[in-house]
C-alpha cells in the first residue's frame, strides 16, 4: 500500500472554498509545496502517494504527489498534481508542517463506493461531514 502525507489547509474556511483555490489551479503545472525538509520516506511517497488536506479536524481532500524537488535556500519542493480528489471525511486532528499516514489508514475516495455523494456541491459534502453522515 502506498504512503501519503497529511497536511492542514490553513487559511481556508470551508471546503467550497478549498475546492475553489483548487479549481482555478486547473491545467496548470505542479503546485509546489514548500517544506524545510524532506519525508525520510520520500521514496515510498513520491508518484504513489496522496498530500491528505485537514478542514476542521477532518480529512477532506487528496492531492496526488507527483514528486519531490528542491527550491531556492536549501528548501524542499513537495510537487502536487493541480487535480484535487474529495475523500470520505474522517477525524483528524491538526498539526504543523506534515504527517505521515498509512494507506491502510486513507480514507476511501467520495464516489468510490458512495453512490452519487461524489455529484454532490463540495459545500453541502462539508456541512453533511460536519454532521458525521458521510
């Protein structure tokens, strides 16, 4: 299974507007995200992992890692893919900086056994994962 790392979405205040950042992110190259330093584990995480977005002590979102690269003053570049997958909400609490977790422990992709939940606004996923019935 692969690794994936968690990370809060800081300055977002809901997952519409999470989704919104993303969507205008469309068609362009990969998002680099910097970081201090490199996962240890870079090398099970890099092309199969996920960067897991933490909303209000949920895990809501994916980006798949396409890889890591480095950035001006010996910074690391985590490179995301511009496409953002929504997950079934599960708690989460927030953290700095980034986390590993376990594929075993991901949550399941919206669409991915929840019939029509993926069709849904991201705006009305947040407020029915807020409620804990998705």
């Amino acid at each position: 299974m692969p690794l994936h790392l968690t990370k809060v979405a800081f300055g977002v205040a809901s997952l519409d507007q999470f989704v919104a950042r993303w969507a205008a992110r469309e068609g362009e190259p990969p998002y680099e995200l910097g970081t201090r330093y490199l996962p240890k584990r870079s090398e099970e995480i890099a092309g199969q992992g996920s960067l897991y977005w933490i909303l209000k002590h949920q895990l809501v979102a994916r980006s798949p890692i396409v890889g890591f690269g480095e950035l001006e003053g010996g910074r690391v570049s985590i490179r995301l893919d511009p496409r953002l997958v929504l997950v079934q909400a599960r708690p989460k609490r927030a953290h700095q900086g980034w986390r590993y977790l376990e594929g075993a422990d991901a949550p399941v992709d919206l669409g991915a056994g929840s019939e029509g939940v993926g069709a849904l606004p991201p705006d009305l996923v947040g407020r029915l994962a807020d409620l804990a019935l998705i």
